[in-house]
C-alpha cells in the first residue's frame, strides 16, 4: 500500500541540500564520472553501476544494463534474463542471441553480420509460427555457426539444414532462405537466475507519467503497472516492451475510473482496483482483458456507504479495509458485500492493507501501526506510529508485517504474535510487502528488501539499476520465479520519471 508523502525525504534521509554528495556506491546505483557526477551507467560513454568509476565502451560495444558488451549482445551487470525461455541466456556464437526476447533469428546473428531469420520469433512474448518466415534476403553465410547450447524451442527452423531448436546447430553453409518457419510452441523452460539476488528481465520507464498508481502481475511475463500524472490528469495502462532493453513500454489510455488507485491485485487479464479514492467515494472495480471492461463496481457495503482503501482477494472473494479499521465482504460472482467489521473509534485510523489466510483468517494493518485479526481486535501493540504498509504471507505459513520506518513483524500461523526486528536502516522507508515461495520482498526506498534462501536468514538491500539517488518502490507484486515493482526517482515532490522492472529471483 502506497502512501504519498508530502515532506521532502531530506526530512528522514537527508535527500535535499546545497551540497552535492560524494559519488560512491552508498549514493549511487549507477557510475561515477571524472567530475565525481552519478551517472546512469545505461551510456555508452558512461558505463557502470553501484558506484563504481564509469567506463566508456569500445566503438564495436554498447552498454546494456551497466556493462559494455558486443552491440547486439544483452546482459552484463544485473544479469538480464530471457524472455520466454527460448534458449534462456545462452549464445550461439559469435554475438548470436538465442534469448532476451526468446527470438530464433531477430537480432541472432550467425557470423559476420548475416541475420538468420530477419524478424521472425520464436515464442517468449513474440509469435511463434503462423506465416512467420525467416527467408527474404537474410542470409547466415559463410561458415558462420550458430551452435553452442542456444535452444529457440519448438520445431523452429532456419531453413536448409540448420535448425533452432534442441541443440541442433545452424552451422555449415547453411541459409536462411526458403520457407522456413519459426513454429511450434518454442520455449517452457524455467528462466534460470545466478550469482545474483535479482536478474532483470524487463525493464519500463516513462517521463511523461512520473505516478506509479497500481501494479499487477504474477508469472514473468505476466505483469502491468498503471501510471499517472501530476498534470495534465489522465491515467496510462503499461505494458513492458518485448526485450530486456529499457524502453517506454507499450501503454493505452486506463479510463477505469479516476486516479488515485489505492491498491490492486491480480493480473492484466483479470484484476480488482480501487478507484477514485478521494476521501469522499471509493470504488471496487472488477476488470478484464487487460484493463478494457469494465465487469462490476461497487462504492457501499450492505447497503451503507464505504470508504475503500485496502484489499485482498482470494477467487471471487475480496475483503475490504475502509475507513477506522471497517471491513466488507465483496462476492464478485454475484455483487453480494457483507459488512464484516463495522467502523470504530480508532483515531481515524484507515485499514492500509488486508491478508486472508488460506483458513479463511482475515488480518488487517493500520495506517497508525497496530495489527488485528476479525473475531480478535487488534492483537499487536503500535508497531509503529507511522502505520503498517503491507502484510502477506504463503498458505499456512508465517504472516509478514512491514511499516513505514522499516520494523519487521511475524505472526505465527495459530495468530500468535512473533517479534518484531528493526531494519530501518537498511531500509531507510518501507512502502510494499510481497512474500511468495522465493523469499520475502520489500519495496523499499532506493530498492527491493529481501530475505531469501541465499541471504543467511536476514534481509539485504538489492539497489535497483536507476540513476538517481533517491528512488522509491512503492509497489511490488510476484508469484513463484517472478517479482514486479513499481516506483519513481527524483525529489519527492517532483519526480523525474516513473518505473516499472520484472525480476527474476535468484534461483542458484
């Protein structure tokens, strides 16, 4: 749940001031310039990242995400993932591809500067098959091979004798040219994550909408963020583009209801928003095919007025959190609300976020710091005055508790109350909390709080790869292999753009 802050974070971190701090990798997720500047280290002139001195790429590389590399290679740095598995990271010679995109010919290049198969793909986010052909005049001449492991999936083919798929190779003097087609299912293999606590698969940023409003996403490639501006009003659906290269995405107008949206959850092809949270009305929108069609809303409750500003949902089940500490009950197969827990006198505190546990158990966090389950009250002490910003946890599992200063609570699966661990200093702000089978993750202020299997049982910090020195994660989504955030850089109260990263976690 994100909490818009109207205070300059110098307040708490010391972000603003006359003085330029000292470029180092505490102050910088990019490269340092020999004015002592924080660069990007997205340039080809000024290649880097965490901090490190910026180094310029030769003529014949390009600096993809921090590290300079062959012009039509991918990876370096934060370890950029593939697409749809279809030859996960691997090459096939030379500067051949068989990955990023999941694409058996595109950028692929089969020695010299022959492309085999022009624009044709081969599954991962691109199509796979149809009358996509890998003929024209591409040619893969010469002796050139693409061999090695590169694996585009299915039963793709490059024409002659060369071949994308298994461990086949396009090597000899084979061409590009005939009918051949890049068909079949290619891919389905799990992307794979080494060495590091997160491998970037895409990567969204825009600087023409600087809010990031709701996220939604499970698998990898299955994720979008809405995003907002200060002004002129207006609300933008996003999509990532189709490679791990940085871009704007691709994005359609989002007219399901009127910016701020206070929280969201599912996926792009079926999700629940709050809308219009103005303090005065609140919707439930229940939304289809990417954020389209609009199938049901809802602004009462057992026919009262409801203020929303919180949610978690289960199937056709959601729960909402409203105004002092109020729950409903919504069914969306039939528009049923149940009010579950009425207001109360809590200093007007609002329920800021909502767990149902896979028992049916429904526990909600304050926005002044206090815990409580329904049929219970509140069952913690203030954890923190500046109020809870997520709680989640895995079926049966422990319950996660993150707030606003970075204080981390367990609760046991019986209800009972864990302790709580102070990782504000890591952290410097919390604003999201997500927990899946790899671990537990944080939005966090200038990157991801994790605790997983390669972190010895405590949280690290993982900077994300922006440039600025402050930068907020104000939502993050996932499921099993697949973590979304969404966040925006700059001052607080001028934000310089709004992004939005797929990540791979760690998985070796």
């Amino acid at each position: 749940m994100r909490t818009v802050l109207a205070l300059c974070a110098s307040l708490v971190l010391g972000a603003c001031g006359p003085s330029k701090p000292l470029c180092s990798a505490s102050t910088c997720n990019g490269c340092c310039d020999s004015a002592g500047d924080c660069r990007s280290g997205f340039e080809s002139s000024a290649c880097g990242t965490r901090g490190a001195a910026c180094v310029t790429c030769s003529v014949t590389e390009s600096c993809s995400f921090a590290r300079c590399g062959p012009s039509t290679g991918a990876g370096g740095g934060f370890a950029v993932g593939g697409g749809g598995a279809a030859g996960g990271s691997s090459q096939a010679g030379g500067t051949a591809l068989a990955g990023g995109a999941a694409s058996a010919g595109g950028n692929a290049t089969a020695g010299g500067a022959g492309f085999a198969g022009g624009t044709a793909t081969a599954g991962g986010t691109g199509t796979a098959g149809g009358t996509a052909t890998a003929g024209g005049t591409a040619t893969a001449g010469g002796t050139a091979t693409a061999g090695g492991t590169a694996t585009a999936g299915g039963t793709a083919t490059a024409g002659g004798t060369a071949t994308a798929g298994g461990t086949a190779t396009a090597g000899g003097t084979a061409t590009a040219g005939g009918t051949a087609t890049a068909g079949g299912s290619a891919g389905g293999a799990a992307l794979s994550c080494v060495g590091t606590p997160f491998c970037v698969h895409r990567f969204t940023q825009r600087t023409d909408y600087r809010v990031p409003d709701a996220l939604v996403g499970a698998g990898i490639d299955d994720a979008a963020a809405v995003f907002s501006r200060f002004s002129p009003v207006g609300s933008l659906w996003t999509r990532h583009g189709t490679t791990s290269a940085v871009s704007a995405g691709t994005a359609t107008a989002f007219s399901i209801g009127t910016a701020p949206f206070e929280a969201a959850t599912g996926t792009p092809g079926d999700f629940v928003i709050i809308t219009e949270s103005n303090l005065i009305t609140a919707r439930l929108v229940h939304v289809v095919d990417g954020g389209v069609a609009r199938v049901a809303s809802m602004g009462t409750c057992q026919g009262g007025a409801f203020l929303a500003n919180a949610l978690a949902r289960v199937g056709n089940r959601v729960v909402l959190g409203g105004y002092d500490e109020s729950l409903c009950d919504v069914n969306l197969a039939t528009g049923a609300t149940t009010l579950l827990q009425a207001e109360t006198s809590s200093n007007n505190a609002f329920v800021n976020d909502v767990h149902v546990t896979s028992n049916g158990d429904v526990y909600w966090a304050t926005s002044d710091g206090y815990v409580g389950r329904l049929g219970a009250g509140r069952i913690t002490q203030q954890l923190d005055p500046s109020g809870i910003v997520g709680i989640d946890g895995l079926p049966g599992g422990t319950i996660w508790v993150v707030s606003d200063q970075g204080y981390v609570t367990t609760i046991h699966p019986d209800g009972g109350v864990g302790g709580t661990q102070d990782h504000s200093g890591l952290l410097g702000r919390a604003y999201s909390l997500k927990v899946t089978t790899d671990g537990v993750f944080i939005g966090a202020f200038n990157g991801i709080g994790h605790r997983t299997r390669f972190t010895d049982g405590g949280f690290e910090l993982f900077p994300l790869p922006l440039s600025s020195t402050a930068v907020r994660a104000y939502l993050i989504d996932g499921a099993p292999g697949a973590v979304h955030v969404a966040g925006d850089q700059g001052p607080i109260n001028a934000p310089t753009d709004a992004w939005f990263f797929s990540l791979i976690p760690r998985t070796q």
